[in-house]
C-alpha cells in the first residue's frame, strides 16, 4: 500500500494529501474482507531500504472471497481511476515495478467485480473504470493502427480467446526459422502431438510470407499451422518488437487466441507430448507452471537481488521457497517454456506487467540491464500482480553425453538445460536438436544425447559456446523411448534443413 500511495513529481502538499486519501479509502473499501484477515502486526525491518514488512499479510490471491458483496463507490472509483491516470509512472522505471504491480491488483479486482456483479450499471461503471486506468498503465494495449474497437481494449481483448482452448504458441523470426520448423515436426510427425499450433511474428520483415510458406508445409497432420502478426494485436509504438528479440514472447502469450497456452521457444526440444503440461498438477493448481534455470553463482549479483527485494514487499509462499530468493543463487526462470491459463484474471492481467517490462523503454533501461532478456519477467510480473503460479519442483537439469572429472567422478555435459515433469521424467530441454547451436562451425552437426543429471553440481562453461557438466549427482540414461524421440527428431530435422533452406 506505501508505494501505491507514493506519489511522483513535486506539486502541493495538499494535492498529496487528497490523492493518497481518496486511494486509501478506495482500498480500505475494495480490500475489507482481505484487511481484517491480519490480526496483528509484526514489523521487520528489511535489510534493504529499511523496507518495514508484515509476515502476517495475507496476499489477496490467498483469499476466496466475493468481491460481489462489497457495495462499490461510483465517486471513489471514478477518483481512484482519475489518480492512475492523472499520475502515472514516469521513468526511471526500476523504482516503480512494485508499484506498478499495486495499481495492477485494483485493476485486476475491478475486472472480477465486474464479472460477478448482477447489476449493469455497476458493471458498465467497473469495465470504464478498468478501460481507462489499463490503457493508462500499458499504453501498448491500444489497438495499431487505430483499428475498430467493439467494447473497450481490455474487453475486446478477452473476447478474442476461445473459452476452454489450448495450443501451442512459438514466436519465431528468420533468425530461428530453422529451430522451429525442428520443434514443429517434432511435435507433429514425431510426438504426434495434436494441439494446435500458432507461429507469432512481428511484421513480414520479422518473418517473410516466404518463411510463412515453407513453415505450413510442414504440417501434414492435425490442425493447420495458424500465423499471428503481433503487430495487427498491439501497438508497437512503445513496444519496437522487430528488433526485441525476447520481448514478443510475452505479447505472444497475451495475444494469442488460445485461452490456454503453451508458449516455447524456437529451440525447445519435447521428450513428451506437450498435452501432459496442461495436467500437470502445478498448472491445474495456479493457472501458470513455470520451471528453474540452474543454480549457478550464489551471491554473485547483489544488486540484482537487492532490487528485488526492494519491489516486493510481501512474498508469495511460491517465492518463499526459491533457492534464488532465500540463498540468492543468480538465475530464478528458465523462459524456454511457459504454461498460461489466461481465463483466471490473475494470470490475465499479470500478463500486462510481463508486457510492460518486456516494452522497450523498460527493458532497455532496467529489465533487460539488471536480468538477462526476458528469463526473469515471468515470476517478477505475476509475483507483483499477487498472481498465482509455480514452478517444477527442480532447477535445471542437463542432458548430454558421458564424462569424468578431475576426482574420477561421473559427470553430464553438453550445451542445453533439460526439465521434467512432475514424476521426475524428462518433458523438454532448451537449447536446439544441434549439438551446439552456439558454435558457426558446428551448425550441422547432431548427435543423439544417451544420459542426464539433475540436482547435482553445475560446471559451467566460460561463455555461452563452451560445454558445461554437471557433476555429483546420479547418472542416468535415457531410455529406449527418449532415445528413439531423439533420434526420429534429429533425422526429421536434417530433412526439414534442406526443406527450409534449400541449396
């Protein structure tokens, strides 16, 4: 509540004082049921900033309650809207994620308001209130181009998914056309995966209609492959997605049809049908699977870390359990792959603070400085929007080939992050069917993986080129079926080489 009553930029006290009053109420009004759930107040001070925390807080995602039952202020949501917008957050942006994701929370429970309430008036003074502060806080949900709008942004937007829908999404340029048509066989012709499948991209200059072509010739089963240009869904004047690199995946996930989503990197490699992700008890819990990169570095970036801490005020139970957060090991998120369920209104709209930092005055002042690329935007954005979600019970794992270290021990090494699932299986790596994708003198060369390690000791290469082990754990190997998903996939993907780029 402290930073979502901060108000930015000199003007008179008074004008202070009003504004951080009307919210005040406005929350004490939206939030009674959630306020009276702490009974007593502990203060810790924080080791960071001096932050004062509550540990007795429940956060509002915790709670079951019926916001419908709260008799709603038309005055006090009209000021509160008025305050968002009349203040908005100016850059620099690095002091502002948790406030950012505060205002997100009224936006969010003004969302589920709205849908619950019986009484229209209420509902059409809800759904302005929302349309107004959203566009406000996100300003790239303005529809390019000034294209027709039906309802209202946010409205029309969620109307644009398909009640119960799943699928697959995988943004791709023509810089990774190469790895998805591998991931788009794999799946199709080797894993016989029957999801649809949405390939989002940012403009022809991203992907060619070219590209677009030879892609859907892939597909000779199951749904056709369905394209989406980002940049018909999202006004790309604060977002320069052509040149983001990461930056699409987030807008991919928010504006794909699909209600369910399935988002993966171009160079993801399935050991399993992605069908089961949308079992796993994790996502069916919280609406949103997310899994570990490695432990690697503890300690080793401070300010990071400090920053952090410096946004969220009150951990969520989810983050209360991370090594990266309670030990400060350097990497939380491996983005590779992520598992959305866009119909719970907490994921919804944690989506848009995912967005924002992925947008390109934020990530080129803070995000994308502090983390790398988008790995971290994920937890970040649905931890400050108190979203629900988790992660795979392990940090990453490697799959790869035999070797002995210095001390005689066994050790995995190769190039890629692997994963699995909730019974302890390999479900995916990241990192391509090449050997090394890294290398240009090793673009040709494949090689069937035969063991892997998990929560064991990681060796890491010097750059991103160089191999890495793991080490210290047990040793295991792939099974015939692993091994035979490996081996159909890399022989498809030397096919679909030729098929791509034809001499």
């Amino acid at each position: 509540m402290n930073s979502l009553l901060a108000l930015r930029g000199p003007r008179p006290i008074w004008v202070g004082t009003a504004a951080a009053t009307v919210v005040l109420l406005s929350l004490l009004l939206l939030y009674t049921s959630r306020l009276q759930t702490t009974t007593s107040r502990v203060i810790t001070p924080d080791h960071v900033k001096h932050i004062v925390t509550d540990p007795t807080y429940v956060d509002v995602s915790s709670t079951q309650g019926n916001l419908n039952t709260i008799n709603v202020d038309a005055k006090l949501v009209h000021d509160v809207s008025q305050y968002f917008i009349d203040f908005p957050l100016q850059p620099p942006y690095k002091d502002h994620f948790g406030e950012l994701g505060q205002r997100t929370r009224v936006l969010r429970d003004w969302l589920i308001s709205a849908d619950e309430s019986q009484d229209p008036a209420t509902k059409t003074l809800l759904m302005n209130a929302v349309e107004r502060v959203a566009v406000s806080l996100y300003p790239f949900l303005e529809k390019p181009n000034r294209q027709n709008i039906t309802q209202g942004r946010v409205a029309d937007l969620r109307a644009s998914f398909e009640p119960g829908s799943a699928g697959i999404v995988i943004p791709t340029s023509n810089k990774t056309l190469r790895f998805a048509a591998h991931l788009i066989g794999s799946l199709r012709s080797v894993l016989k995966s029957t999801l649809p499948i949405q390939v989002v991209y940012a403009g022809d200059n991203d992907l060619t209609p070219d590209s677009r072509e030879r892609l859907s010739q892939l597909v000779e089963s199951g749904p056709p492959l369905e394209f989406l240009d980002i940049l018909t869904v999202f006004d790309d004047s604060t977002l320069q997605l052509q040149s983001g690199g990461w930056a699409i995946k987030a807008f991919a996930a928010l504006g794909s049809r699909f209600e369910r989503v399935i988002l993966a990197d171009a160079d993801a490699v399935f050991f399993q049908q992605p069908e089961v992700l949308l079992d796993h008890e994790a996502f069916v819990r919280t609406g949103a699977l997310l899994f570990h990169d490695r432990l690697l570095w503890p300690g080793a970036f401070k300010e990071r870390h400090e920053w952090w801490e410096s946004q969220i005020r009150q951990p969520s139970p989810a983050l209360n359990i991370s090594l990266v957060w309670t030990e400060w090991y350097a990497e939380e998120g491996d983005s590779g792959l992520v598992v959305l369920d866009k119909s719970r209104m907490d994921i919804f709209t944690g989506l848009f603070h995912i967005g924002w930092q992925n947008s390109y005055s934020v990530r080129e002042e803070t995000t994308y400085k502090i983390t790398y690329g988008d790995k971290e935007t994920w937890w970040f954005g649905l931890e400050l929007v108190g979203a629900g979600y988790e992660f795979s019970d392990h940090y990453g794992g490697i799959v790869g080939w035999p070797q002995l270290d210095d001390k005689g021990r066994q050790k995995v090494c190769s190039f890629v992050i692997a994963h699995v699932d909730a019974k302890g299986r390999l479900l995916w790596y990241n990192g391509s069917l090449l050997k090394n994708k890294g290398k240009s003198d090793m673009a040709d060369v494949y090689e069937v993986p035969t063991n892997w390690m998990i929560d064991a000791e990681w060796q890491k290469g010097a750059t991103k080129q160089d191999m890495s082990c793991m080490v210290g754990g047990e040793m295991r190997n792939l099974t015939q079926e692993e091994l035979g998903v490996m081996d159909r996939s890399i022989e498809l993907a030397k096919i679909l080489d030729a098929k791509i780029h034809p001499a």
